[in-house]
C-alpha cells in the first residue's frame, strides 16, 4: 500500500510534455560542424511555438554558420506533436527567408620556395551576400525536466537557395536546447 502511494505521488509530481499553450524555444545547432575555425557566433535557433493538442506551429529565426558561410533569417515551421510517455517527438517542416553570405579562395595562389622546394597557397577569398531563401524538415525530442522547462535535441535538415551558395546549398544541423512555457498550458 505504501509503495503505491509513493508510486502515485512520484508520477503526478512528473512535468507533463508541453502539448498546449506557447513555448519559447532556443538550440545550440553546432554540434556537427565543430570545430567553427572563425570568431562568430555560432549555429542558432530561436522560436516562439503556438501548441495546440496534436500540431504546433512557430515563428522564429534561424543562423546556419560554417567555416565559409552563413545563412540567417526569420523562419516559419509546422509540426506534429507526438508525445509517449514523458518524451515529446516532434517532426517539421518550414521555411526560412533571409540572407546568405559565403567568402570563397577565387584569386589566392600556389607557390614554391626556391630555397628550399617547400609548396604552399596563399588564399584570398572574395566575398559575396545576397538574399535567400530555403526549406528544411527535422525532428525535435523534447523531455520536461522541471515544470515549465524541458530539454531539447534537435536534428534538422535545409536546403537554401541564393547565388552566394551555388554548389554548397544544403546544410545538416545537430544541437541541443531548452523549451520554457510561457503560458496557456496545461
């Protein structure tokens, strides 16, 4: 009798996955594309997130940051809340507009050292922006930890399109974050 009364106030003391009401989200996106070899800030998202029992839908903005280039702009997305047991798995799909910027070694040069045969390349990178666009899908596990706050891993894939990009367009992000609800949930 006693271990069920434990059992059952252990479990309602549980935070509930966040299925209704707004969740503000944020993800740390560099976990595959270490090591950042430049002084910016890193792969990130943000968004504020209108759940509603079976889907969810978000605004936000979104930074894809590589060695040589970066796409960052504001996004809509869509998903479909799956929750089982205490894990909340949620699949989307969504856009970005935005901008795209990309340096590239267009007019460095090889060399030799005459003294002692030694080949190296001088890089000189040109660099270009342009607006751009794109589309991506992923999927989100989202676990509560306490209350209003839950944990987040993040797995996505985009594609974006825009000329400073011509031949590097897709970019896969891996990271990790929190979820805070901020109100209207249950």
């Amino acid at each position: 009798m006693v271990a069920l009364a434990l059992a059952t106030t252990l479990h309602a003391q549980q935070p509930a996955t966040f299925t209704h009401g707004f969740v503000v989200n944020g993800d740390w996106l560099q976990a595959n594309a270490l090591p950042l070899d430049r002084n910016a800030l890193h792969s990130v998202d943000g968004s504020l997130s209108l759940r509603r029992g079976s889907w969810s839908a978000d605004v936000g903005w979104l930074r894809v940051a590589r060695t040589l280039s970066t796409v960052q702009g504001g996004t809509v997305s869509f998903g479909w809340l799956l929750p089982w047991n205490r894990v909340l798995f949620v699949p989307t799909i969504g856009g970005l507009v935005g901008r795209a910027q990309r340096s590239v070694d267009s007019t460095g040069y090889d060399w030799v050292d005459p003294t002692t045969g030694a080949k190296g390349h001088t890089a000189r990178y040109s660099y270009s922006s342009a607006s751009s666009a794109g589309g991506g899908v992923g999927l989100v596990v989202e676990v509560p930890v306490y209350r209003a706050v839950a944990f987040r891993g993040v797995v996505s894939q985009w594609y974006f399109g825009g000329s400073p990009l011509e031949g590097d367009r897709n970019r896969t992000l891996l990271g990790a974050g929190l979820s805070v609800r901020v109100g209207g949930g249950r």
